[in-house]
C-alpha cells in the first residue's frame, strides 16, 4: 500500500492549492466534500480529504506538484459517471476535478479534428460540428452528461462502437500532465505519427498514468442515409442468431443493440416510447448508414435475415425524429431500472457473438441461483453484455451477494472467451478478477508499464491492479512473491 501520512497537517497544504488555483478552485470543508465521494458506481464511498477544480493545464500542473512534493495520492475525476469505481476517492487523497475544464479550443473541419478540455460534454462535441455535417462517433448512454477527460481514461464505447470503435479510435493526441507535474504531448493532430503509441497507451489507463488536459479529436462526415430497424422477437435465442448471421452475411451496421423484455418493459414504463412492444421476449435496435443505395440494400437484406430468425414485426425509422424516437429508450434503459428496482449493479462484460445464446441462459440460470433479477441491454453486435443486477441496497448482505453473481458473469464471459469489461474500465470495481483473464507475467508486465510513469504510486492507486490488501480472492490466486512492487499501488 502507498505509504501515507494519516497525521498530516492539511491547512498548508490547502493553502499551497489556493494559491495555485485560486480560493474558488478548491474545496475542504467536510460537507462541501460530500458530493465527490464516489462516482457512479455507488456502493463504495470514501470523501476525499481536498478537491481542485483547475481550469488550464497549468493550473492541473501546479496541483500535481503539490502532490507529488508532499507526496499525497491524487484521482483525477470528470463529471463523476464512470460505473466501475475509477474515479473513487481513497483516504487522505486529492480529487483533481476537470468539470471546470470545459473549452473547445480548436475546430477544424477541413482536417476532421477538434481538440478540446477534459471537461467538454460528450454530446457538446457533435453539437459543436454538426451544422457542418459532422458528428464525433464514441456516444456512451450516458453522452449527454458524460466528459472527454473520463471516456478517455475508460476508453468508452457506446451504440457505434461496432462499425467506428470506441475512443481511443477517435483520439489523435493529448497534452498530459504525468505524476511528477511535468506536461507532456503525446500523439499529434494527424492519424500516425513514428515512435511508440503512446496514445494508445494512455486512453485506458484510468488516470494511472497522468492526466489528460487537451485532446484531439477526430470527428466523421455524417452518412448519406441512415436507416434505424427495431425487430422483436419471441426468443432471446432467436435474436441472437439474428446477430449472427447479419455480421456473417458481411453487413456491419453502424450499432446493433438488444434489449430483454424486463429491459423493454422497465424503459416503456419510464420513458414511454410506445415503440418497443411489451410482450416482446427480446428486441433488436439495428442503424444502417452510409450512401443511400447501399443503405436501401442493407435495409432489405437485414429485414430479410430477421424475418428468417422468426422476427414477428420489422419498424424503419429513415427520418432523424423517429431515428431518435426509437434509440431514446434504449439511452434510457439504465435510468429506467430506479422506476422498478431501489438499485442496481451493472456489469460489462464481453463475449464472442457466436457465445450469446449460451452465455444468456447461464446468466438466467445464475439469476435463479442467487434469487436476484436481471435484465439484459447490451451490445449486441460486439458482443458487449451490461446485465443489471437488481437489488436492496438498504438490506444487510444484499449488496455482497449482488457482487458474488456479477463475478460470476465475468468468469463466465472469460471462460468462453472474453473479457472483464468492454467500455466500463476496472477501476476499483474488478480489479479482483484481473487475474481470471491475465496470467502473473501479464500482470507484472502492466505493472512495470505503470511504475515507469508513476514511479511513487501517486496517480489514482489501488485501481485496475489486485493485491492482497484489497482482494481477497487475488490473494488467494495469486503468489504475492510474483509482484515485489504491487503494495505500492
């Protein structure tokens, strides 16, 4: 563990942060603090000990430097979104906040590239660009109150991210400040550049290896045509198949996702769409794009494919009113679960397409062993999962029980195949399960990787990495020997 000074005065070093950020750029009052004490995921809490709301890389700068030279543990933090604990404060630390970081600082077309702060909106990026034909592709459900600074450090996806992939294909280069305070580019304002992609390293990391204070953007032409299917159905496996044989019938569409019928239900009740039929067993929500003839081909050939896989009914939205008519439910589908349950615990895990109907029925058979509902919306295309685990927080136990279930759908997608998390990132959430997918040279690997931009372990600590300390069942899966330096993260 990183070696912290639980005795420390903090009215100087409160000081040193007003002074370099100003007076209203810093909060350390016990009840103000309240608010950033943890993040999506809800179920950890921990209230930092001073939160900084820089608004320049300067001023992001200065506020590492005073952490790093009185060596305090710093997290940085966007707007707070992040389901799986990344921006989670620990004891006596730094929450470092770009929310106030909220400029577009450059937009150029001609070159399909913005950069802009941290704290930019997801959905600002579009709306900046859009009354010139573009559009920036990664939209988490979440875009509409989501920042750039976090979808960098999760590297989010969203609806599109199967035919356009998920950030870090839309990130061309960063200005960062590493844990020692020293600013950095990386990457440049064209698509490769020589040297080793240190882009690509850094969008993922989880504010483990810096800060992000600029990013470059590259934003695309919005489509000829755009058509929108909803197909229901009376099986989840039927659905599935549906999947399958689009992408094997070599169409990609521009997302393709599918919702369970707890999922359509829970959304019709709060969002009331009156587009998802209610006796569904399950949906498909499928959007083609591109030139308008081959988007009317597709069209056809998809309604094809479904109707073979016993598809009842087949809508096409082709106007952008009713496009967003029948995605505003599925954007929805997370917020919908507090109308039917107190709370929830969302897991990200992904699987092979050909892995889907078995990997459903699992998941069913796994809810009935634990005695907890859930419901499915994910992915479906790239076989990204987000089942929702619905439970009673304000019951003893409920909370522990709800995350036995959820590691057992992540052992489960790796069992077949997959992987812990597709967009939602590790965090402080499934660090635990690291092991299940990476074998100890993989994991030390990473650790080396970390070290080297974060020699003293100040940058978010104890996150992504298990150890013995805050993992039961690493410790027990893993020989501590194997990873001298781990403790310090």
């Amino acid at each position: 563990m990183l070696a912290q000074d639980l005795h420390r005065d903090w009215k100087p070093i409160v000081r040193e942060f007003e002074a370099a950020i100003g007076k209203a750029g810093v909060i350390a009052k016990r009840e103000e603090l309240l608010v950033y004490e943890c993040d999506g995921l809800t179920s950890y809490r921990q209230r930092p000990q001073v939160v900084v709301l820089p608004r320049t890389t300067e001023e992001v700068a200065a506020a590492v430097k005073i952490c790093d030279r009185h060596n305090i543990p710093f997290i940085a933090r966007g707007a707070g979104t992040g389901l799986s604990g990344g921006a989670l404060p620990i004891e006596n630390c730094v929450l470092i906040v770009t929310a106030r970081m909220q400029k577009i600082l450059d937009i150029d077309l001609e070159n399909q590239r913005v950069v802009v702060q941290p704290g930019v909106i997801n959905n600002w990026v579009t709306q900046a660009v859009s009354g010139a034909g573009f559009y920036y592709a990664p939209d988490p459900s979440s875009q509409i109150v989501c920042s750039i600074g976090g979808n960098v450090a999760e590297n989010s996806g969203g609806v599109h991210c199967l035919k356009y992939g998920v950030t870090t294909n839309h990130v061309l280069g960063l200005k960062v400040v590493l844990p020692d305070g020293s600013i950095a580019d990386i990457g440049s304002k064209i698509p490769e550049t020589p040297g080793y992609d240190l882009t690509g390293l850094f969008v993922g990391s989880e504010g483990t290896l810096g800060i992000a204070t600029e990013i470059t953007l590259r934003i695309l032409k919005v489509s000829e045509a755009i058509h929108v299917l909803l197909a229901d159905f009376t099986s989840v496996e039927a659905a599935g198949q549906a999947v399958s044989d689009i992408i094997s019938a070599g169409i990609i569409p521009g997302g393709m996702e599918m919702m369970d019928n707890f999922s359509i239900n829970a959304v019709e009740d709060v969002v009331a769409t009156n587009c998802y039929p209610r006796d569904a067993t399950a949906i498909l929500l499928i959007e083609l794009d591109g030139l308008e003839v081959e988007v009317a081909a597709n069209s056809q050939r998809v309604e094809a494919i479904c109707r073979q896989n016993g598809a009842r009914n087949i809508r096409i939205a082709t106007d952008s009113i009713e496009r967003l008519t029948l995605w505003k439910g599925r954007k929805a589908a997370f917020a919908a679960m507090g109308k039917i349950s107190p709370d929830y615990y969302v897991q990200d895990g992904v699987i092979p397409r050909t892995k889907l109907q078995e990997v459903l029925a699992e998941i069913e058979a796994l809810s009935q062993k634990h005695g907890y509902p859930v419901a499915n919306v994910f992915h479906a295309g790239d076989g990204n999962l987000h089942p929702l685990i619905l439970y009673n927080n304000a019951i003893p136990g409920q909370l522990e029980q709800v995350e036995e279930l959820g590691g057992e759908i992540l052992k489960l997608c790796v069992k077949v195949g997959g992987s812990i998390s597709g967009e939602h990132g590790i965090g402080a959430d499934k660090r635990c399960y690291m092991p299940e997918m990476f074998s100890e040279t993989d994991l030390e690997t990473m650790q080396w990787v970390r070290s080297t931009f974060n020699p003293k372990g100040l940058a978010n600590p104890e996150k992504i990495f298990p150890t013995p300390r805050t993992c039961g069942e690493a410790a027990r899966a893993i020989d501590p020997a194997l990873f001298p330096s781990v403790d310090r993260f």
